[in-house]
C-alpha cells in the first residue's frame, strides 16, 4: 500500500470523506487506508465490541492539534 503524509492525509480527508464533499469514486489508495485498522475497539450499548478502523481521522486530528500547540508557542501572547 502507498503511504500517505501529512498533507495526504488532511486532504484526502477534505476532499474524499466529507470535509468538502464525499468522492463517489475515492481513490484506490484511500479506500485500502480506511480498512486498517487502529488497534482500539469501541462497544457498543448491547456489549458488541467493534474495530475502529480508518487511521485517517485520528491520525488528522493529532495535526490539527499539533498545528495549535506550535502556533501558541511561536505567536506573541
């Protein structure tokens, strides 16, 4: 599978998965990312444990929060 960075990662998930518009037809290399799985499970109200999967979205969030964290530190309070 092709790896993606930073920058992939954000986009493809504007631009493919509902940040700016759903892709009909995503990109073969993002559809196989979505099925990795992240190594953490959710249960749901009946006990049922279910696999997180699509590593992009946590994996966007961490950036964003990173993003914040370096802007605070660089900027003038």
């Amino acid at each position: 599978m092709d790896t993606y960075g930073s920058c992939d990662l954000v986009l493809a998930l504007a631009n493919q998965e509902g940040g700016a518009h759903v892709d009909p037809k995503p990109k073969k290399k993002w559809v196989e990312l979505k099925k990795v799985g992240v190594g953490f499970s959710t249960v749901d109200v009946v006990g049922n444990s279910i696999p997180l999967h699509n590593p992009a979205i946590p994996n966007v969030t961490q950036i964003a929060f990173e993003v914040e964290v370096s802007l605070h530190e660089q900027l003038p309070s």
